[in-house]
C-alpha cells in the first residue's frame, strides 16, 4: 500500500496445538503466554503515534486463542479509531466460533487473515494432528470472504505418497475452498518436528537453506523433486488465472485493489518470478491486470475498514 509504515507486533508467544509438520510448537514447548489487551493495543497506538506506523502484522502463532482477551483487543483498537490496517493469522475454528462478531474484525482494521489449512482431505489433516476438519476450513474462508477481508491459505504437497493426480486433486479442491491467495507448500521435514522420523528416508537434499516451504527437498515414491516443482507452478498459475475475473468482479474496491497489487508483487518479488520462466512467457491475462494503473487504497479513515455498518 502506498504512504504505508508497517510494524511487526506481537501480543502472544506460543502454542498450544501439536500440528506433526510444525517445530514452533517443539521451540515454545506447546507453552503459551500472553500480554494484556491493554498493553498490546496501548503499544500499537505508540507506534502510530510516535513513528506514523499504519500498518500492522501481528506476528503470534495463534492470537486468537482466547476469545474474551481477543474480542477485548478488537473493541480497544475500534474504539482508539487509529485508521489502522491489520494483518494476522488464525485457526479456521476460531474464525467460525466468531462468526458473530467477525464485523469488529473489519471495524478494528483486520484487512488479512492467513489460516493453515494445510490438506484438503481429513485423512492428511489428521496425519497432521490438525484440530479442524476440511469442512471447517472451507466454511471459515467463505465467512472471512463475506466481511471482505483478504483470506490466505496453505496446502501442503510432496508427502511421500504425492502423485500428479493427488496434486490435481488438491488443486481442484483449492478452487472449491475459494481463498483469495492460497500457497501450495512443499513438505520441509524440519528435524524438530514430529513427522520429521516419517518423513526422513524421502530426503534427497539435505541443505537447510532449501527448507523453506518453495523448494522440494523429499522424493515422493511416484514422483521426482522436479516433477513435484513444475506441478506446484501449474497449480499457482491455473488457480491464479482463474481468480483474476473473480478479484475484478469484486464491489470493494479497496479489496480488489489490494488483490491486484499483491499479485504484482508476487509476479516482480516473489520466488516465482524466478521459476514462473520455466513456463514460458507470463500469460497476455495475468500480464493485462497487473500492468493496469493503480490508485492508493490508503485514502482515509472511512475506507475498507471503517465502512462496516
């Protein structure tokens, strides 16, 4: 966004939850520790104050853990009515047990949500010892789609078990969960993590700098690390293409601009501008909506965040 100063913030530190691929969990000792509403917001409202900071990313594994201390901190931050914009994460139970009160989400300036959704199939998620269903997961991004508010997602792919098929699967899924960005991951078998013994006689790079979710490091027993490459490619591409229409058909302008610049940054920033090259020429589609001029979406107070009635 333009005329943005953005801070990384954190309210909590921890976790709670034993997802099988994750070694935050391992590092905090599934401890969980938290700062006041007041202490939290009270910093936020310093920031913007002292330094012109405008835009937040709460950094915590799972800020909304608590509802009550959660709900506090959006009702001090609506009330503070700093014109501010928020970025977080969360689990897709907790979005669906605040489906009533998802409107102070928007009202307190939360203008993107990143959940883990990880698999599209409960099989997977309960490999994972994810505490959702895929059920859950879809609804919770249908309901944060209704506020306007831009929803991120992960599937992960590469398992030992990964066929092209398998990855469609997932692909075609993704189409049906309808999340504004979703990520397709590659399994990182971080040596901390509880899936790490499973996952070890697939490793075939053993670099460390490459367990960073883009680049494949295990060999499913079907496919080569190469092979599991191009197809995450195509999936980015496919689900992107399709998405274009569906952003430039959006009402909330604020939103669609947002979508639009994010897409750019990925095509001009991101890991795959580098790859996307082994594809060919970047598509005339994709190509027309992100050269397209752009406005600010950071006009004022009664913009996106501020509208909801």
């Amino acid at each position: 966004m333009d005329n943005s100063r953005v801070a990384l913030v954190s309210s909590s530190r921890g976790c709670g939850n034993a997802c099988a691929f994750c070694s935050q969990q391992k590092f905090w000792q599934q401890t969980y520790r938290v700062r006041s509403p007041e202490n939290f917001v009270d910093e936020i409202a310093m920031l913007y104050n002292r330094f012109g900071t405008n835009a937040f990313f709460i950094g915590d594994e799972y800020p909304t853990y608590d509802r009550e201390r959660w709900e506090k901190i959006l009702d001090l931050l609506i009330a503070k009515d700093l014109g501010i914009y928020l970025l977080a994460e969360t689990c897709a139970t907790d979005i669906i047990r605040d489906r009533d009160i998802l409107y102070k989400y928007r009202k307190a300036g939360i203008i993107h949500m990143f959940m883990g959704v990880e698999a599209t199939n409960q099989a997977t998620l309960d490999r994972f010892k994810k505490t959702q269903t895929c059920q859950e997961c879809r609804e919770a991004i249908r309901l944060l789609n209704t506020q306007n508010i831009i929803t991120e997602c992960s599937f992960i792919v590469g398992l030992p078990e990964e066929t092209k098929e398998t990855i469609q699967h997932t692909l075609a899924l993704a189409h049906y969960y309808n999340a504004d960005n979703p990520h397709f991951l590659m399994i990182a078998p971080w040596p901390y993590a509880d899936i790490y013994q499973e996952l070890e006689p697939y490793i075939e790079d053993w670099d460390f700098r490459k367990y960073n979710l883009v680049e494949p490091v295990i060999k499913p027993k079907q496919m080569t690390r190469d092979e599991v490459f191009k197809a995450v490619l195509e999936c980015y591409k496919t689900y992107y293409m399709r998405k274009l229409s569906q952003w430039d058909a959006l009402e909330d302008e604020f939103k669609k601009e947002l979508l639009f610049r994010g897409l750019k940054a990925i095509a001009e920033n991101s890991f795959l501008k580098k790859h996307m090259s082994r594809m060919g020429k970047m598509p005339a589609e994709i190509e027309k909506y992100i050269s397209k001029p752009t406005v600010s979406p950071l006009k004022d107070k009664q913009s996106y965040a501020y509208t909801q009635g």
